[in-house]
C-alpha cells in the first residue's frame, strides 16, 4: 500500500475511534442490577426486599427523588417503593422501604451518594441525607438452651427502696413479664392515659403508657419470650437497686424482639429513637449479630450508639455475646479456626464490636476471679467489664437468677450486661449523664465498685470486672 493511502486509511480509522468515544460519553452508563454473593458469615441474616433509611434531617422531595434515580440506575424499580415510617411519628425520620431486590442498594461500591452522578466518597450506607442498610435480623446471644421459668412467679416479698433521684433504663428486649408489670418500678408516660385507645400525646402511638411493642406495633409490652429472656434482663436489674442504691429506678419497656426472640434493624432503630426523645439514660441491649463483612452497611446503628446516643448524654450498655452453633459453623466454613470463635476481633460480633476509647458503649461479659467463660466472647480491645459468676458448671459460668424463691441459674453475656446496667443505674449520680459522655467516667467511678485482675486483662480491658450479689 502507498504511503499516502496508509496514511487515509490510518485518519479514518482515528475520526472513526474519536466518534465512538464521544458518542460513549454522550450516553448514560448502565449499571446492572447488584448481587450479593457472601456467605453466612459474611453477611448476618436480613430480611428480603426491606431497606432501613434514617435521614440526617427531615428529608425534602428533591432528596428522596435523588436517593430513587440512584436506586434506579442501580437496577431497583423504584415504581414499586412502599415507604413505612415508626410509629413514634414525632422522633427521628426512620423509614423502612420495600421494594423487589431494594436491599442489594446498600452493597454497591461505591455508593453514588444519592445522586446519579456522585463519587461514592460517602462510603457504603450513606449519603449526604442520609444512612441506610439492608434490614438485619437481630437475635438474642445464646448460650444455653432456654429452660428458664415460663413465667416470673413467686417472687421474694420485699420492700424495695426506689427513692432519689429517676434513673431511666429502656430495656430494648423481649418485653417485661405481668408480674413484673405493676411492681413500681416502670416507667409511666406523664403524658399518655392507659387504657382509653387514645393517642393523647400526639405521637401515633395509643397507649404507650410504659414503652412499646416495636415488634408488632402496639402497647403491649408483655414478654411472651418461652425463656422470658426481657424479664430476666429487669430482675438482674432490679436485684441492684434492691442491693444497694442511691437513685430510683424508671424501666423503660421497649418490646423489639418477638417470642422468638427476634428482632430488626426497623424495630430496633425506631425504638431507640423513642427512648432519646423519652429522655433515657441508659440503654440495656442484650442482644447481637455476628458478621464477618468488613465494609460498612452497619453504619446507621453504628452511628446513632457511638454518636448521636453519646451527643445526647445516653448510656448504651451491649453483650459481648456468646457461642451460636449457626455463625460459628458459618465462620468455621469461611476458614476462621475453632480457637479464634469466641475472639471478636476475629468473629466479629455488633453491636459489640462498635466499641472504641471514644465511644459510650460497654460490652460486659462473664468472668470468674482467673478466666473468661468459654462459652462468651472476649476482646479488650472491645470488652470493657466483666461480671464474676455465681457459679461455674461443666465450664459454663452462671448466675443465680435474684428475687425468686425458686433456687434457679442462668448462664449468657445477656444476663452479665444487665448486672452491669443495674449497678450503674443504681449508683453513679445522674449528673453523670451529660452531652459527649464517656463510658470510663462510669467504669471507673467509685461507686461501680469495679476489681481488676491482670489474668484476665487480654481479654478484658484492663482486667476490670465486678461482683454480682
């Protein structure tokens, strides 16, 4: 070929190259529809096509329709959006969205923030307006198979000292036991008259005279658990006040977990969002979810415990956890050794594992004098205090359940978090609870009565733990 037609042939085949690519430009990149390929141990269970969404403000329409074209361009068909908001109408803007495949948005990487055309500099689970992730399912920690009483009966006849100043515990478990219902000690909505069906609040809710059913949306906070797992979480609690006390004691009752002992994501954001703008003081959460994802669709819990919960002066008191036979065989699968289980920086457990030096969350776990139980886990680069057992039997380390006539124990890091819980509602003075709170102010505060014990301090932070009486 002549030199001057190689030349043609070479200009055509460039104007050729050029026209293709700003034609490219011109046109909207396709984004096919995200899949999720984890294991179990990758991703906690969450429930299919439900997307948890909590606005940073009061979200305008120009938001949702930027937060919608992202979706869509993702591959969500937006056209199928059912929004459903908590029920507390007045607190924090907390949605929950269903829509087919709705959840895999949160998995995309980057995250467009929002928009269409953002850089996904917010990371997973977030944009400008606000966090959102898929709908995880929460569970209480096990650690024995539940033959607890049925019910809370036969209890031991005492009188009780609830005088001082209110301490304000929101129990976000099972619910609470009749028998425990009317002993003084819950908390009464001022505002709210119990038994009329009305709303007199004004916050959409009938009847939230002591709490709320967060699991089935309505006033009834009786625990209908099989173990009643939320009213042994308030006898350990009490069983402090009546030990020794320099307050009085307000329970909370927020029903987020059903007979099961199941709850969510929705439930479980909605009702902290009840308990700040019922101005709790402490948060009792015995309960968790193990995951081995090392991204960040965790951020909206996340945040609200470490950040907004501290801001507002709230104490957030969590369960290391214990074994589960499920994420443990899960985790096993994923290559993780049978030593390393019950090591959280491992086998990541939350809301555990959202613990830092900064943050307001203690992580209790059980202990005796020399050793961790086996059973929980440990870490003290999370878990902050331990509870010394009543008793260790076949390895496992167990309480005996208080205020019962009956002589029964109890085993699980649920049990040592509401011990803990109850001590420091119990004795630290309420003008502790201020914005920016630090959990060691608490931990290391005389009245805790806490002990250290350098046998246990690698697992423990700072060996600290107390006794439960």
């Amino acid at each position: 070929m002549k030199p001057r037609n190689l030349l043609l042939l070479l200009l055509i085949i460039a104007i050729i190259i050029v026209l293709f690519l700003l034609r490219r430009c011109k046109e909207p990149v396709l984004v096919t529809k995200i899949t999720r390929t984890d294991s179990a141990y990758a991703s906690p269970p969450y429930r299919k096509n439900q997307l948890v969404l909590i606005f940073k403000h009061t979200p305008t329409a120009a938001e949702r329709t930027r937060i919608k074209d992202s979706m869509h361009h993702y591959g969500i068909d937006t056209t199928k959006i059912q929004v459903k908001g908590c029920p507390n109408c007045t607190d924090m803007p907390v949605e929950l969205w269903n829509a087919p495949g709705i959840e895999t948005y949160v998995f995309a990487d980057p995250v467009r923030g929002g928009t269409t055309t953002g850089t996904g500099s917010q990371g997973q689970g977030e944009d400008t307006s606000s966090y959102y992730s898929p709908n995880f399912i929460f569970q209480m920690p096990p650690d024995r198979d539940a033959k607890e009483p049925a019910q809370i009966t036969k209890m031991v006849s005492r009188r009780f000292n609830n005088k001082g100043t209110p301490v304000r515990v929101a129990i976000l478990d099972t619910g609470l036991d009749e028998a425990l219902l009317n002993a003084g000690y819950t908390w009464k909505n001022p505002l709210e008259t119990a038994g009329n069906n009305n709303d007199d609040d004004g916050n959409c809710m009938k009847d939230d005279v002591v709490g709320w059913n967060f699991a089935n949306n309505n006033a009834d906070v009786r625990d209908d658990h099989p173990g009643r797992h939320g009213s042994h979480i308030a006898l350990f609690i009490l069983n402090e006040f009546q030990r020794d006390s320099a307050n009085a004691l307000q329970l909370m009752i927020l029903k987020t977990h059903d007979q099961k002992a199941e709850g969510d994501m929705f439930g479980t954001m909605c009702a902290i969002g009840y308990a700040v703008s019922h101005q709790a003081n402490i948060i009792n959460a015995s309960w968790g979810y193990y995951s081995g994802y090392k991204s960040n669709p965790y951020r909206p819990l996340d945040s609200m415990i470490t950040t907004v919960l501290a801001q507002k002066g709230i104490l957030f008191i969590t369960s290391a956890g214990n074994r589960s036979a499920a994420a443990d065989d899960s985790a096993i699968k994923a290559g993780l050794s049978e030593a390393d289980l019950r090591d959280l920086t491992k086998h990541n457990m939350y809301p555990a594992c959202f613990n830092n030096i900064g943050s307001n969350v203690i992580v209790a776990t059980t202990v005796n004098d020399t050793a961790v139980s086996p059973t929980q886990n440990f870490a003290s680069r999370y878990v902050d205090i331990g509870v010394k057992a009543d008793i260790s039997e076949n390895g496992m380390q167990q309480f005996r359940v208080p205020l019962m006539l009956n002589n029964s124990y109890i085993s699980g890091s649920s049990f040592a978090t509401a011990i803990v819980t109850g001590r420091i509602a119990a004795m630290c003075p309420v003008s502790m609870y201020v914005p920016q709170l630090k959990k060691e102010t608490f931990l290391n505060a005389r009245e805790v009565s806490a002990s250290k014990n350098e046998m246990i301090k690698e697992k423990v932070k700072e060996g600290r733990y107390i006794i439960h009486n």
